[in-house]
C-alpha cells in the first residue's frame, strides 16, 4: 500500500474517495501544544490507509492535509487535521 500527495502516472482504476478527521482537545494547562499536530498527521495517514484497504485500494494519491486551531468559547482550544485522497486500484 502507499500514499501520495501527487497524481499516480501509470494505468490505474479510481475506487473512490477517502476522507478523514482526527482531533485532539489541548488542556489548560498546556494551551501551546502544537506540537501534537505530528501525532495527529500520524493518526490521520493511518486512518486513511485502513480506509483504503476497506475499499479494496492498492494506494491512494492526491493525498491532501489541512489543519485547523478551533477555539470554543467556553471550552479549550482544539487541534483538527482533516486528509483526505482518492483511493486507486493497479491492474493486474
């Protein structure tokens, strides 16, 4: 299985597309972590291959991430990341 954020030059047949998102509430006590994003890009990319698998993909490309810091007015500050890609299949 791989990923790609570019296009895939070879004979291939499209399945579908795949999306994901995946957060992560910052504490108080901690409301800088941004670091957390990389666990959270980890988490993302994973998600996507099991959604992949699941559509019977041999790889997904186009690949694309975008994060967000979402604030709630009572609440703490959330890190969001959303992938999202199109599944493909190789001939046999």
């Amino acid at each position: 299985m791989f990923m790609s954020t570019g296009d895939f030059n070879q004979a291939h047949v499209i399945k579908g597309v795949v999306a994901v998102t995946c957060h992560k509430m910052l504490t108080s006590e901690k409301p800088d972590e941004f670091e957390l994003f990389d666990q959270l890009f980890e988490d993302a990319k994973q998600q996507l291959f099991q959604k992949t698998k699941a559509r019977g993909g041999d790889g997904i490309v186009n690949v694309s991430f975008n994060t967000e810091v979402v604030r709630m007015s009572v609440a703490p500050k959330f890190l969001i990341v959303h992938g999202y890609g199109t599944v493909i299949t190789l001939p046999k």
